[in-house]
C-alpha cells in the first residue's frame, strides 16, 4: 500500500493555480519579448527611412547642383542680345519648340510667360507650377539651360543673310558635321525686343574648316521655318553658336526640373533628344522651392535674395520672360539659383513624428518658406536640404 500511494502522489502533475501562474508567466514574457522586438522593428524602420532619406536628398542635390552649375554654358557670350530669345525647334519636321500641346504630367501645367514659349536663359525659376499629388501644394519648376559643346562658344557672325539651307560666315572651322546650332540676331526684332532664335543641325555632309565659308544644313533639328520663323529671315546680323553635336551624342540640356507624383523629381528634355523626355531622376523629394541671388551693381556678387513670386523686385516670372531687351539684361544680372529641398520618408509612422511646420531658407530674412503640416502629414519625417549654386556662365 505505501508503494501504490507514493505512485499516485509522484502522478499528480500540477494543479490549476500552478498551470494558470505558468500561463501568466509565460504571457508576460511573450509581452516583453514582444515589445523589445517591436521596438527594434520601429526604431530600425526609423533609422532605414532616414538613412534612404538623407542619400535620396543628396542625390537629388546632386542631379540640380551638376545641371545649374553647367548653366548658361555655350551661348553666354550671346548674352547681350540673345538672352530671352523665344527658342524655335523642330525634330523630324514636328515642331516642339514653342510647344504646341500640354507637356507631360508634372509639367502639363507650366507656363514659361507665354503659354508654350520657352526663352533663352541659364536658369528660371517657375513659381509654384506642380503640384505633387503627395504635398498637394505649389512647388517651384527650375528651366536650365546647357549646350554641350566642344569649344567654348563663342557666337559665329554671318557675313550675309541667311539661305534656306546654308549660312554663309567668315570660316566654319568652329562647326562639325551633326552639330545642333543656336542661330540668333544681333540686331532687335521689330517690335525693339530680342529677335527669336531658332535650333537648327549642321548637314552629316557639311564641309567645315577655315578655308570654308558655305555651311550646308539638314539633319533631324533641321527645319527651315519654325512656327513662322524662318532660315532665310536671319540677316548678315545673324550669329550661329554652337549647342553639341548629335552624331557623337554631346546633346544641349535644355531641361525642366520639378517633383510630381511619389515624392519623385522629374527632368523633361525641352529639345527630346532622346526618346522619352520624361525621366524620373530622384525618390523623396516632397517639395521644390527657390530664390534667385541678384548683382544689383555689376560687382559679379550676389547682392539681393529675391523670391520669384515677388513681382515688386522686378524679377517676377512676368519680368524676365517678356523678351524684351530690359529683361535679358535682368536674365544676366542673376548670378545664382538658392535651391531648398523638403524630403518625406514613403511610409508614415504609428504616431506624429514631426513638428506642425518644415522651413526653408530661415537665414535669409522676409523669404522664409514655411511649410505647415497637417496631423497627417506629421506622421512622416521630414528632412530639409538647401545649397546655394553659381550660374558660373553668368559671371562671364
């Protein structure tokens, strides 16, 4: 009998209490581990979506610091009569310069001035021309202007007017076979302006060197009117400036910068050198704003911050794209472009994570821009990244 209890007693097991204390036990642990681990997950999201922040921001720092500092490259020294010239290009006989129809989403709804009408410059900013379905506020579109040519750009004058297919100039030793030109008028458009300019291609067949006067045209930028402006109506003012060359792939940028749908910059190619001008170069970027640094007296420095929507400075978007004379020489009065970018992380957190505004440009007094955030939006982080970038062709 004693070894029958001691064999029941040993086959007991636990009771109820001693299983619900395990239980409990065991939930708190399970709770614990859990929260350690959820707070690892958070905090590594955190720091990733920061960390991807930072290197998309300067990424998209980079792309605009490379094209405003190319800016203005191959046609500055045409500056004095062909800055805010109203460009005139075709590509396979299709005119796209001054565009016809609507550009593509984020740019269906920029307005250079004139609906359409693209102007020689190094730089413009466009105030407040997208809308980034992510911000769902204005943000500023940046026009840059570049050629990409070989020698260092110097206007070539015509010794006589213009033929439908040719120019005639003192040499061609500047040219080669496949260059896209810039062709321009020293002399004032009718109504006092500067006179239209007009992209046109060398000949694949052109002979060019110092003994040659003739410079045959043709090629796929090669029209010989464009939207009623033609080959033939540059006179012995006309200069020709070489952009770069299409059958070696130096092409011009003549570009437009902006962000628009998933916090992304896009770049569209005003002259469609390649096949699809649209491209997205930058995730992240959630707003787009800029300033112009002014030389107010000729001294090459910056002396005057100006807003573009400040249309009192007399650099308002109105005022340097009218195409008159007074405007090109505001167009070379800007010595740089002050760029502030406003980054998102692409997923928002549990709770708000940021302050109820972002600024920019806080150093410089009366043009702050201050971005309120909506309790939404306070959800994402947020980062900010500005630079100040010379239009270096400018100081020429």
């Amino acid at each position: 009998m004693n070894f029958a209890h001691s064999l029941r007693h040993r086959q007991r097991g636990v009771t109820l209490i001693e299983l619900m204390v395990a239980l409990l036990v065991g939930l708190f642990l399970t709770l614990a581990v859990y929260m350690v681990m959820s707070n690892f997950e958070s905090r590594r999201r955190t720091n990733t979506a920061g960390s991807e922040l930072d290197k998309a921001g300067a990424l998209a720092m980079a792309q605009i610091d490379r094209q405003l500092r190319s800016a203005g490259s191959g046609f500055a020294q045409a500056a004095s009569f062909a800055y805010g010239c109203a460009l005139h290009a075709s590509k396979s006989d299709q005119q796209i310069l001054p565009a016809k129809d609507a550009l593509a989403a984020p740019f269906a709804s920029v307005d250079p001035g004139t609906l359409g009408v693209f102007r020689l410059a190094p730089a413009l900013i466009l105030p407040g021309q997208t809308t980034p379905g992510a911000s769902g506020k204005a943000s500023d579109v940046l026009v840059i202007m570049a050629s990409a040519a070989a020698w260092g750009g110097v206007p070539a004058p015509f010794t006589e007017a213009a033929q439908a297919a040719a120019l005639t100039l003192a040499n061609t030793l500047p040219f080669s076979r496949n260059d896209l030109m810039l062709l321009s008028d020293e002399q004032p458009a009718e109504a006092g302006g500067v006179a239209p300019c007009l992209v046109t291609q060398v000949s694949s067949s052109a002979t060019t060197g110092s003994a040659t006067n003739a410079l045959a045209l043709a090629g796929t930028w090669y029209s010989a009117t464009v939207d009623k402006t033609a080959v033939t109506g540059y006179s012995e003012t006309g200069t020709a400036t070489v952009l770069g060359n299409a059958g070696l792939g130096r092409l011009p940028e003549f570009v437009l910068m902006g962000v628009g749908d998933n916090n992304t910059l896009y770049t569209h190619d005003l002259l469609q050198t390649t096949d699809t001008p649209l491209q997205a170069t930058a995730e992240g970027v959630f707003e787009l704003h800029a300033l112009y640094g002014i030389d107010t007296n000729t001294d090459k420095k910056v002396d005057l911050w100006v807003s573009p929507t400040d249309s009192k400075s007399g650099y308002g978007l109105s005022d340097l794209s009218d195409g008159s004379l007074a405007a090109a020489g505001k167009l070379r009065n800007i010595k740089a472009i002050r760029v502030g970018l406003i980054l998102r992380t692409a997923l928002p957190e549990r709770d708000e994570v940021s302050s109820a505004t972002v600024t920019l440009f806080n150093d410089i007094n009366g043009l702050t821009h201050t971005r309120d955030l909506t309790s939404s939006e306070r959800h994402y982080r947020y980062r900010t990244l500005e630079s100040t970038i010379p239009l270096r062709n400018n100081f020429l």
